[in-house]
C-alpha cells in the first residue's frame, strides 16, 4: 500500500524555532537609533521574527539577516530595557529568544562590538550598526595569534548589498593586510553601517574588536 502524506505519516510540526538575541549585546549601554538583530533558524525555514522591548512589539522583519531599528531617543536617560525577539515557522511554531537588558544613555558612548571571534579562510563577517550624521565611529582590531586580516571595510547599507552581491562598492573606508588597526572617523549621515572583516589569506583567523559611536 502507498502511503502519501509525510504530516500524516509523522505527525505535525511541533517544533519551534531557535531564536537568539545577537545585537545589542547583554548589559550594553545604547542610545539614539539601535540595531536590534536577531539569529533564527528551523528545519523548515523561518517566515518572520518579531522584536520586543519591554514586551512591546517594536518590529518584525521576514528576511534574514533579521533585524529592526529600536529607537530609544525618547527613552528616559540611564533607564534599563528588556530586549527579546520571537521566530515563527510555516506551522506557527513559535521559538522564544532568552532576554538581554540594555541601558539607554544619551548623548554617551555606545557600544558596537567588544569580543573575539574566528573567520576561516574565503569568509567574511560583518558588524551591523545604526548611526546618526555627526557621530564619532572609535575603535580596533588586532589578529589574535598568527596570520593577517585580508580587508576591513566600512560600508553603508546600499554598498553593503552590493559587497554581499559580489558587485562592485563604494567604501567609506577599506584598509587590506592589517594585523591591527585603530578607527576614528565622523559617520557621515544617519544610516545603517557594517564593519566587513574579510579573510582571503589562506588559513584560520581569530581576531579581537573593540568599536563605539560617540
């Protein structure tokens, strides 16, 4: 006998979703326009994620890389907030993030990335980020260990599609071959930006990054 059917033969999905909370960071200090991102991911895909603040929603996005712009310019100075994202799946299964708290502080410093992370050869990783015209972008990098960081690339949002597109881009700034590197540069209208860290150089990097907008 044929048997047609795989929600017949095995069931419905009742599988949610993963969902992680990858930007901003727990405890970090955020002010103006905010890049709320999100990782998600399921066995049969993930149609959209939502974005909570203080268990309002906030936004929704239904295109990886999934991500809102959080607004805290009327926010209460030195106020704490509690950031959580939802993912959804063609069945409605529904995967919950863990919460992170963020402090919004106006007019101070606001923290992009502080951490390590690796980058395997012919990869790339970028940095999401919202900013304002007239902030301050400050930071560095440095390869941890052995080997070199082919390309660091600072990109707005329409250059950066064009970089994921394989098409040629305009940069805001690109260094190559750099085992360390220290930024100080004015943004130069309110966008979205991504700090590009590329690796072409034949073997496995770690690299160290510490970048802020003032």
């Amino acid at each position: 006998m044929l048997i047609c059917g795989c929600e017949w033969l095995f069931g419905p999905d009742q599988t949610a979703p993963n969902c992680v909370v990858t930007s901003p960071a727990d405890s970090s200090i955020v002010s103006g326009l905010v890049d709320f991102r999100a990782e998600a991911s399921d066995s049969n895909g993930v149609t959209h994620v939502e974005f909570y603040v203080d268990e309002a929603l906030v936004g929704f996005d239904s295109t990886a890389a999934f991500q809102v712009e959080w607004d805290t310019r009327s926010l209460v100075d030195r106020t704490w907030h509690r950031l959580c994202c939802i993912a959804y799946d063609p069945a409605g299964n529904k995967g919950y993030s863990d919460t992170v708290n963020a402090q919004v502080v106006h007019g101070q410093q606001q923290d992009i990335f502080h951490g390590k992370f690796d980058l395997g050869t012919g990869y790339y990783w970028p940095i999401g980020f919202s900013a304002e015209q007239d902030d301050t972008l400050s930071g560095e990098f440095r390869v941890v260990g052995p080997g070199v960081l082919s390309k660091f690339i600072w990109l707005d949002k329409a250059n950066y599609q064009e970089f994921q597109a394989s098409q040629p881009y305009v940069p805001l700034l690109q260094v190559e071959n750099k085992t360390e590197l220290s930024v100080r540069e004015g943004v130069p209208t309110t966008d979205s930006f991504y700090l590009v860290f590329v690796n072409l150089s034949g073997s496995d990097i770690t690299c160290w990054a510490r970048f802020t907008l003032e």
